[in-house]
C-alpha cells in the first residue's frame, strides 16, 4: 500500500454556513424571522431572533500562511471560499485526498446551542430553524454532492417527541449521524443518566444513527489564566474532553439499546489508553461500593464497543490501537478551522500510519466510517475515483490553488514582537468582535 492507494474519510469538519442558507427551507407562516446575514460595517453578521452571532468566522482560517492565524475573518471574501461555497469546498476534498467529510454546523453552534438557547423564548421558531437547517444540511449541501458527505442533523433538546421525529424523518432520507451534546447538563439540559433522552436513544439505536459529540458542545477546556499563552489551551483542548467521555461510560443508554453509538468528535486518541486503564481499575476496585454494575464487562470493553473516537496526527494513539480499539477508530481532518494541515492532510497521515498493517490502515482511514455511519461512497463513485491519488489527479486538472493567501484580513489581536499571545490576548478579540456585532444591545 502507498499513500495514493489511501482512501480518506473524515469524521470532523466544519461548513460556515452561506448567506441565504435557511430562506429555502423556512415556513411561510414565519415568513421574516428566518436568520439572515446584515452587513455591519466590515462584518457579516448572522441576525437570529433581533440578535447577532458574535464573530462570524470563528476559526476558519484554512488557506492563510500560519503568522496570520490570529486574524479572525469577519466577513465571507476573508474566507476561503471552500468554507462556506459546495463546489469550492468538494475542490479543496479533492487537493487534500479527502472523500468524504462529516460537517458540523458554525452559526448554530456544534450541536445547535443558538437554536436550543432560542428556544426558552420561542419554541416553535427555534424548532423551525433546526428543521430548515437540516433540509439545507442534507438537500443543499451533502446530497448536492453525491457520495462526499456524511449528512448530519440537529434535534430540538426541549422536545422529545419532535426530536424523535426529526431523527425518524432525516433517518428516511438517509442520515446517520446527529449533533448532540457531551454534557447537555452543564447546559441546563438533563444529564445523559436522566431517562429523559430515553426516546431519543431509542430513536437513534432503531435507525442506526450515532450521536456525535464534539469537544465544546458541552464541557470546554479552560483558560488557566489571561496571562497564560494560547498554546497551553490549544494543547488541552481535545482532550478536556476526557471528563465526558467517562461520564459516558458509565451512562444506562448502552444496556438498554445496545446498538448504539456515539462518537467523540475532535477529542484525539492518544489519552484514552490511560483512560480505560483507569476506568477498568476504578471498576474493579471500587465498585463494591459505588453499585457500578457493567453486567460482567468492563468499562474498557463498553467503550471500545459503543464509542468512536477519532484523530487528526496522533502518533502515541496510532501506536497504542491495541489499548482503544482500531475498530472505532476514525481519521479526521478538521477543515477549515487551525488544527487541520490543508492541503497535505493525505501526506501528514501517511507518515504516521505507514508502518500499520495494510488492514488497520484501511479500518482507520474509511471502512469503520463507512460501517458505522451507514456511508458507502465507493459504491457510488467507484473505488478508483475515490482514492487519494485519484482526487489530488482531479484537484490538479482544475487546478485548485493551494499555496497560502496573504492579507485576506480580519479581526486582528494586538501583538509585541517577541511576547507570546496570551488567553487574555484572545479574549478580547473575541469581546471586542462581539461588541462591534451588537444589534440594540444585545447579542
């Protein structure tokens, strides 16, 4: 096997949703309270409910040379077009080698934390923005491009019969994946123990749906202090969260359904090897008096049935497949946001994966995504369109432009020469961008 034989899915992406994105798909009798893109002086802005989504671009910085990294784009042309156009982004899949992606929302939040969040105040058009959502999600961007997405879907939390509905009417169209949250309790939501959820496990495990949990749809790495750099909290970030992913472990959904799965989005893999060495320990020395009861398992052997975790380079966790399980284990690419290494994702991994067998290296790059997503591009497009080799021979033929685009500009934090960018640095940016998007005092 050589790197062009590779084929490459990625469970994590990102789409900044377009101008225009809901109008199609919003009902006529709210005709107006659609959310919708104002100008603002240098800003785009998405308007929802007489309030305005704070900075826009969040960290879609793909296609800048990384000394501008720290320039926040406000607007769509300091954007690569990819992030947000279908053809542009299926153009950038293919210099990257990527065939399929999974692309968790922007403006909505991970999991649609604006739409829950509206939904205090107004049920009905909080309900009719995660459905117009999921129809431009499916019908405008993944089935618009046949075979090279994973569609995914947003529920309403506050509703659980309209949550089962919703995952029993994109599951016909052919969705297997939803949005949900690590921790919906920190949130004010009931805790995934409380058989609340009951119904929307059920829904999931009878449609064959997996709940993806992205790091910060919950739980969320802390700042150590304002004076800390930036790179202390980017280093932590996947793996805060570890605290959810042990609270999953031990949470009732998997004997009553225990065909469900759920996925750790962007978390990384490298920790969990201690992980389940703890929990497996934790278990067995104290379950005598905690009740924990995995009738006859050990929390290692529920992890790696029901849980999918996912890496973009993660060499230690490459090494240690044997401790997490490489049936569950997912490649991900994590465009457009910084983490991700556009356009030589296909490179990057195949020096970390080389030295695997040819059978793991196949599990980890598509087929588990595949089984566990319900997702067959090759059956669609033909193998020999869909590896790596064939996609960058395609990216070329256009061609795609790859090489960094200096000064797209954007929301820049003040800088000394030679002093690191701090938490605090960041911070403020991000206050200073959300006080430009205030609409009549509120955000």
């Amino acid at each position: 096997m050589n790197l062009e034989e590779m084929i490459l899915i990625s469970v994590d992406d990102h789409v900044i949703e377009p101008p225009g994105a809901f109008t199609p798909h919003w009902p006529a009798h709210l005709k107006g309270r659609e959310p919708h893109i104002e100008k603002r002086n240098d800003r785009d802005v998405w308007m929802f409910e007489e309030k305005a989504a704070g900075y826009m671009g969040l960290n879609s910085v793909v296609g800048r040379p990384k000394e501008e990294y720290g320039m926040e784009p406000l607007n769509y042309e300091q954007m690569r077009r990819g992030t947000w156009d279908l053809k542009s982004r299926v153009e950038d899949m293919d210099a990257n080698g990527i065939l399929g992606s999974i692309c968790f929302p922007t403006f909505p939040g991970f999991a649609g934390q604006r739409f829950q969040n509206v939904s205090h105040n107004d049920k009905q058009v909080a309900l009719a923005a995660i459905r117009a959502y999921n129809d431009w999600h499916y019908y405008d961007w993944s089935e618009a491009a046949p075979g090279r997405f994973i569609p995914l879907m947003l529920i309403p939390f506050w509703d659980m019969p309209a949550a089962v509905a919703e995952v029993n009417r994109m599951a016909k169209l052919g969705v297997h994946a939803l949005s949900f949250s690590d921790n919906p309790a920190i949130s004010g939501w009931p805790s995934i123990h409380d058989p609340y959820w009951d119904p929307l496990w059920k829904a999931c495990a009878e449609n064959n749906v997996v709940i993806c949990c992205h790091i910060g749809t919950g739980a969320a790495a802390a700042h150590a202090s304002d004076l800390s750099p930036i790179d202390a909290w980017i280093t932590s970030m996947p793996i805060s969260i570890a605290n959810s992913a042990a609270d999953w472990i031990w949470a009732p959904m998997w004997k009553k359904y225990p065909n469900l799965r759920m996925a750790l989005s962007e978390g990384g893999i490298g920790w969990i090897p201690y992980l389940l060495e703890r929990a497996d320990f934790t278990h067995g020395h104290h379950n005598a008096w905690t009740n924990s009861n995995f009738g006859g398992k050990m929390p290692s052997d529920i992890f790696k049935q029901h849980i999918i975790s996912c890496f973009i380079e993660d060499k230690f966790g490459l090494n240690n497949l044997d401790y997490i399980g490489e049936d569950m284990v997912m490649y991900e690419c994590d465009y457009p946001h910084s983490d991700s290494v556009w356009p030589h994702s296909a490179e990057k991994l195949w020096g970390d994966v080389k030295h695997l067998s040819e059978t793991t290296i196949n599990k980890i790059t598509h087929l588990n995504a595949m089984r566990e997503f319900s997702y067959d591009p090759i059956s669609k497009l033909g193998r020999e369109n869909c590896t790596v080799g064939a996609l960058k021979r395609r990216a070329a033929a256009v061609p795609v432009e790859t090489a960094p685009i200096l000064g797209m500009g954007g929301a820049k934090p003040n800088r000394e020469a030679g002093k690191p960018v701090t938490s605090g640095d960041i911070n403020r940016m991000f206050e200073s961008a959300d006080a430009e998007s205030t609409v009549s005092g509120r955000r």
